[in-house]
C-alpha cells in the first residue's frame, strides 16, 4: 500500500501508542534559558532514536545548546541544529551521558561531542523535510505516518503594547486545561517558540493539536498544551519540520 492510499485517523497520540514504544520521551524543562529550539529538535528526535534502539532515549538539548558554536540561551533555529548533527557525524547524546544544567543555562565549553548514532544503515539516512506553509492537512498526514514534528510559534510577549501578542502571551504562560485559541494571533511574524506536534485529536467538537512543550511537567496539562487546528493558530503551521530517517534516494 503506498503512502498516499493510508487512511488517516481522526485522532493519534504519539503519547499513547504501541506501534514504536518511547517515541516521546518525558517533558523536558529549558528554565530561563532561550533554548526552545534544542528541546523541540530533541523532541522531534527521540522518535527516531526510540525506532532505531527499540528504547526510549531521552536525548541531550544541553549538547545542542553548548557544542553548536553559537546560540546558547540567545536563540537558534532547526536547521543550526541539524546541521550541527550532520557535522558530529549524525551523533547526538542521550540526556543521561550530557545532563542538562540545573538552570538550563549554557556551559562555557562543549562537554563532549559524539554521541549515539541516529543515522540508520547503507539505505536509511537522517534528514528533515521542512513541510508546506499552512498546510494542516498535511500536516496531520505526517504527524500520523511519520512522526512527531517540530514547529516555530507565536508564544506571544509579555510586555510592549501589541494586544494581540500581550493576550497570546498571558493565555500560553497560563494555559491549564483547554484548547488554545487567540483570534488573528499573528502568524508570519514573532514566531519565538519551538515546541513540538506530538498528536491531533477533536474536543467538544473543536479540532486541536497536542503539543509537547518545554516548561517542565507542571505546565500546562503534565506539560502538553491543546492548539486549535485548521486555523494556523499562531503559526502553527507557518514552518513545521519532520526530522527523521529517509530512504538515501530522496
């Protein structure tokens, strides 16, 4: 059966299933530290460590924040990160052989490099598809088929005098339970988080993503925050990337 002829399902939890065991390791907790974006390729990447290893492989976004050379807690993108893995000869390492700081913060110096391989054999090789603008459908498509996926997003800010940014901010920082909605959060624009689309799923008639985020398991619910899908809700869906094994004539 070739990809396109699969039925999606109307919902799918990478949380929840048994078809590779581990794929999202517990949440993870960046402190005060503008690391978003190596805890959302970690987290994109432990699926794909957890199908090569048979384990779940909580893997280390301190070595992303530390060894790529710049960045640290001021930011940083994806693609830094991938290519920071290609150039360690696809190797990154698991969280209990380069822990994070108690404070998230970067060290002064790379700990060690190396790492466990993430690239599979002669005909598997580790790559990311940056996936199409806007395109929900998409990417629930491959939320399902392939994998979690990472995503640039509008968090909103805390402080200036933009309403819409302020009232992103104050609902995402306090988010519970729900699912999160801000009517014309803007979309191309301020998008200063990378958390990561875990699943999808329907409440009370409203379509939503789940999304792993990176502040602790006391936020939100046990870390997770409900996006409203099909709406670009923030971006969302501006930049989304799956990060994964490809065949090595893709």
């Amino acid at each position: 059966e070739s990809r396109d002829d699969t039925i999606v399902p109307p919902e799918y939890d990478w949380t929840n299933q048994t078809r590779i065991p581990g794929a999202v390791a517990p949440v993870k907790n960046q402190h005060h530290c503008g690391s978003c974006y190596a805890f959302g390729m970690v987290g994109a990447l432990e699926k794909t460590y957890a199908e090569i290893y048979n384990q779940t492989g909580p893997l280390s976004p301190q070595q992303l924040i530390d060894c790529r050379g710049s960045g640290g807690c001021d930011g940083g993108t994806v693609e830094d990160c991938f290519e920071y893995i290609r150039s360690n000869d696809y190797k990154l390492n698991l969280e209990k052989d380069y822990p994070s700081t108690s404070d998230g913060k970067q060290q002064e110096k790379c700990q060690t490099q190396g790492g466990v391989r993430l690239s599979y054999n002669s005909t598997y090789t580790l790559d990311y598809e940056r996936l199409p603008t806007g395109n929900e459908e998409y990417m629930k498509k491959t939320v399902y088929e392939r994998g979690p996926i990472v995503v640039y997003f509008n968090c909103g800010l805390r402080t200036g005098n933009d309403t819409i940014l302020r009232e992103a901010s104050n609902k995402f920082d306090h988010y519970a339970s729900g699912i999160f909605n801000v009517p014309g959060c803007p979309t191309n624009r301020n998008l200063n988080h990378a958390p990561v689309v875990v699943g999808y799923g329907t409440e009370n008639g409203i379509d939503y993503w789940k999304v792993k985020n990176s502040w602790g398991a006391d936020w939100g619910e046990n870390g997770y925050i409900k996006v409203k899908r099909n709406d670009n809700m923030c971006g969302i869906a501006t930049s989304p990337f799956y990060v994964g094994l490809f065949s090595k004539n893709h």
